[in-house]
C-alpha cells in the first residue's frame, strides 16, 4: 500500500481509466471541505485579528473556487489518469514555481499563497488516505514518503508487516520505533514511493536496508528460506536470556532496554534485559491527541515501576521537538528544529509542562526506584536550572505531605558536543550520564540524522566521535560516577566490543537487540575489547575503523556474527 504525505511533491500514480469519475468526486470533495476550512478560518482570524490581516484566506477561498485554477487539474486526472494528489501536487507547483520565477516582488510572494493552497488541499486528500491503513489487507507493507513516529506506533501489527519510506534515517525516530516493535522497515529509499503501486508484490529486507518490487519466483524462494533460518537463529538465542552477561574472565556487563511505552518494560526483561536506561517519556505525547495530565504521566511511570519490579529505571524528562513532534506544534515548524527550541529548552520555557512530569516523576519514586535525566543539556546552568525545579517539586510535595525519593538520583544525557567536552565539570554536578550517540554523531558531524541525502556521512565510527566517547566514559570513573550509552549504536554488536574496551560497563538497547548482545558478551574477554579500543582510537577515519572493527569482531567471535546481524 503506497501513502502519499503532505511533505514535497507527491509522485506521479497512475489511476485505472474506470476510476476517472471517483477521482474526481474525491478531488471536488477536497476542494469544497478546503473551501469551507478557509471560510472558517477567515472567520476566527477576522474576530480575533481584523479584517485587514484576516483578508488573505477569503482571497484564498475566492482562488480555490476559481475555474482557471481548478481546471488544469480536474483536466490532468481526466486525461492523464493520474490519481488527485498528484494533480494537485503538480499542476499547483508549477504555478507557484512561475510566480518564484517572477522578478516583481509583489509576485514573488504569491508562490506562498499557492504552496499554502496545495498544501491545504492536499491535507483534505491525504486525511482520507490515513483512513486507508485501517483498510489495509493482512500482510500488507506500506510505502511512504515519510512517516511519524507516532503513526509507525499506531500501526496495526496484525495487518502492517513492515514499511519502507522515502525520507529518514537510521536513528531517525521512525526507525527506533519500527526496531522497538520489531516490525521490518527500510528508511532513505529516496524515490521508492514513484515506483511502487498499490498491490504489488515486494520484499522488504530491514536487515540489509533493501526493498525488490515485483521479485522473481527465485528471489521469492530465497527469501522464504531466509525468514526460515531468522526464525531458528532466534530461537537458538531465546535460552540466553536467563544467563547474565558476563565476559569469559568474569565480568559483569549490565544490559538495560529503550522503552517508549510503559508496557515495554515486560519485553525488555523477557529478553533478558535488568532494567530500563531509557524511557522516552516524550510518545506519552506523541500518541495522546491531548496534552497528558500530571495523572497520566503518573500512570504510567506508576506502571513501569510495577513492572520492573525494583530493577534500575531511568525516566528521562520530555525530549519533544526536532523530529518529534506534537500534533499542536506541527503547524509552526522551525527553521532548523534540530537547533531549535527543543528537548531540554522547550521545557525550560514551558516550566507548568515540565512541572507536571517532573511532579509525577517525584510521585512515582515513591514506589519504587527510578533514576530521572535530561536530554540534551548543553551547559551546566541549563542542567542547574533543570534540577533546581525538581528540588522545588520536592519542597511543594514535602508541604503538602505527599511521599517521594528524596534522594533520587539525578543524571543527563551526554549527547551534544559541548556536554562531552565539558563531561569534567558535569561529572562534579550530576549522579549519572548516559551518551546519546544518536545526537552526539549528528551534532559532531553536522549532519541531520533524519536526511536521507546525508545517510551515508552519518557515522558513528568517525575518530571525532571515538574520542568523544572515550573521553567521557574517562571522566565519568575519574569523578566515579556511573555511565551508560543508550544511543542505538550500543546495539550494535561490533560497536560494543569498542565501547567495553574504552570502559563502558552499561549498555541500553532496543529490547530486540539485547539476547545478541549477551550472547557476545558472554564470549569475549576484557582484553580482547581493550586492544580494539586502542587500535581504533589509533585510526584517522570511519572507514578505517569500521573495517578494523568488522574484522576484529568476526575473527573473535564468529558465532556471535553466523545469524544476521541488524543494519
Ligand atoms: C540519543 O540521542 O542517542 C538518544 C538515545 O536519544 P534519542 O534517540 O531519543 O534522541
Ligand atoms: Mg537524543
């Protein structure tokens, strides 16, 4: 099933000729319900702003109604049979390039007009097509331009078998999520949506990052036989998860799980997991068309404390913004949302939202043990003001007799450039830290983790990015104090062995990455992990030291490496 989104020009898709007349029944219906919003909104805007600047829609109204601007499109559905969201798409880019083109300022601006008007259509067009995915057939695969993390959450498991979008990245949080629920899923395919139609046959491999459309019956046999072995390599490592995660000379590796619903923390410990070390507290937004209430947020930190049932448990503060978003900020997008107001800054600014999570935090460390960190803290003042609240809350909570841990640990993510340089002086300060090598690759690199054109430079193999981490993992047992990594690459089986060798005894993954971690775990020495480490630390680009780590890893632990390894 191919989606179209919003975003950027929706691809050429062609209609069957006896579906010209449902076409454009469906594009008059988005035009008239477009017409209507516009009235709507020039209503509100005039009670709330005047007439003056109210003026734009119901000359917005007055351009959707117009035949001139109406008809090149009904015309290209009818003759050239493609469905109304290319159309649109199309034919009203073109207008609005010609007004781009223009020299007279005054024109120049009508471009936004246009893309506003298309935009507004296109939400009519493709508001029915989400309605489409409860449609959808049992094992259905979708194709996307793009997908939310919270539309990838809300899939239906029993139908969708996996997806494959345009746009995104790896640790984009669309991938974390399709990882964290274990469904198949290729992202950065660039133009896939093009080329794919509705009902096609296909084959998604989310291991090696491929998608074959219309496969041959030998590519059908292959694959077939492939999910066969999978399936038994699973099974093979379904014993492990009662066995603790020791190296050969005895020592201890702490594996905990990434959650983003409560409920996950029963998947982490099934497969093996001793706990949380990252909860994204943020999908409680993401997936609730409300904002939630200290009582929601309370329930489900009350829920995962139940579950985990006295095990380690870091809830880290809301990390909204950048590519999560909610459904109220999705209208008034930023200029660079990933140096935006986001993550730790949009709470600060939004202290009674952040004192409603940090209040049902306190309350919840009543019943059991929880650890609280913040995301993307760049400066110590940031992080003293983020603490001072939390010890607020403890006073409020402590006149009003309410109980909680007051002497609750506190921590940080380390995951932006500045954090890491500075890891001395926090580690004065903080009771934890916790590298976020998502964010860390992409602040040090310069490059989005979600753009699909810069894939293949975001790498967190990269010297810079090494010594980074080195150096934290350093600071952090000078000032002895505990540090993990929870960035997606800790998951990442060759990676781990680097990360051990500089010292890290803490690793929080998705929980399906946890029986192959033990399972390499439990077949190196520390020794072997510290002369990769040195080795690595030693190289001058990503190339080189992914190399070196593929060799080491597969020479030390083949059987660690038989069954296939995520990509
Ligand atoms: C990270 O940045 O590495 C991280 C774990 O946080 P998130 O992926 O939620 O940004
Ligand atoms: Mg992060």
């Amino acid at each position: 099933m191919v989606l179209d989104t919003e975003h950027g020009r929706v691809p050429r898709r062609p209609i069957a000729a006896n579906a010209v007349r449902a076409e454009l029944e469906r594009f008059d219906h988005a035009v008239r319900a477009s017409i209507a919003d516009l009235h709507a909104v020039y209503a509100q805007a005039k009670a709330e702003m005047g007439e003056e600047t109210a003026a734009i829609f119901r000359v917005h109204a007055v351009m959707l109604a117009d035949k001139s601007l109406v008809g090149p499109m009904r015309a290209m559905i009818e003759k050239e049979l493609v469905t109304a969201e290319h159309a649109v798409s199309h034919q009203l880019g073109l207008l609005a390039d010609r007004f781009r083109a223009s020299r007279d300022s005054a024109f120049k601006t009508k471009a936004n007009d246009i893309d506003d008007l298309s935009a507004r259509v296109l939400h009519h067009l493709l508001g029915a097509q989400q309605s489409r995915l409860i449609e959808a057939p049992p094992d259905t695969i979708i194709f996307a331009r793009d997908l939310t993390p919270s539309q990838t959450a809300g899939f239906d498991r029993s139908r969708i078998i996996g997806f494959a979008t345009d746009l995104g990245g790896r640790t984009s949080h669309t991938a974390i999520i399709a990882r964290a629920l274990g469904i198949p899923a290729v992202v950065g395919c660039q133009d896939l949506t093009s080329a794919a139609a509705d009902g096609m046959t296909a084959i998604l491999d989310g291991d090696r990052g491929t998608v074959i459309l219309n496969p041959t019956p030998e590519q059908l046999a292959d694959y077939q036989l492939q999910i066969e072995q999978t399936r038994n390599f699973r099974l093979s490592l379904a014993d492990l998860c009662k066995l603790p995660a020791v190296t050969v000379d005895g020592t201890q590796i702490e594996i905990l799980g990434n959650i983003e619903f409560a409920d996950e923390v029963t998947q982490v410990l099934d497969a093996g997991g001793e706990g949380v070390g990252l909860y994204r507290t943020e999908f409680l937004y993401l997936t609730n068309p409300n904002e939630p209430t200290e009582e929601d947020h309370y329930k489900a930190y009350a829920r995962c404390v139940t579950l985990a049932e006295g095990r380690p448990l870091t809830i880290r503060t809301v990390d909204l913004g950048a590519d999560k978003y909610t459904q109220s900020r999705v209208d008034v997008p930023e200029r660079n949302p990933f140096l935006g107001n986001r993550s730790i800054r949009y709470c600060l600014r939004n202290l009674p939202m952040f004192k409603r999570q940090l209040r049902a935090l306190l309350r919840a460390s009543a019943l059991g043990p929880i650890k609280i960190m913040f995301p993307l803290i760049t400066s110590l003042e940031e992080y003293r003001q983020a603490k001072y609240h939390v010890r607020d809350i403890m006073d409020d909570l402590a006149e009003e007799g309410l109980a909680f841990d007051s002497q609750l640990k506190i921590g940080m993510m380390v995951e932006v450039p500045s954090a890491a340089i500075m890891a001395e002086a926090f580690a004065r300060e903080v009771d934890f830290f916790s590298i976020g090598t998502n964010d860390l690759v992409q602040y040090t690199l310069a490059v989005d983790r979600t753009n699909e054109r810069v894939a293949g430079l975001y790498s967190h193999t990269h010297p810079a990015v090494l010594r980074l981490i080195k150096d934290v993992i350093r600071k952090a047992k000078r000032a002895d104090i505990p540090v993990s990594c929870c960035g997606e690459s800790a998951g990442d089986l060759e990676f781990a062995l680097l990360l051990i060798g500089f010292g890290l005894r803490t690793l929080s993954v998705t929980s399906s990455s946890i029986p192959q971690l033990k399972r390499l775990i439990r077949s190196v020495n520390i020794s072997q992990c510290e002369r990769i480490a040195k080795s690595a630390i030693a190289l001058d680009s990503d190339v080189q030291v992914a190399a070196l780590l593929r060799e080491r890893a597969r020479k030390i632990v083949p059987e660690a490496f038989d069954g296939r390894t995520a990509e």
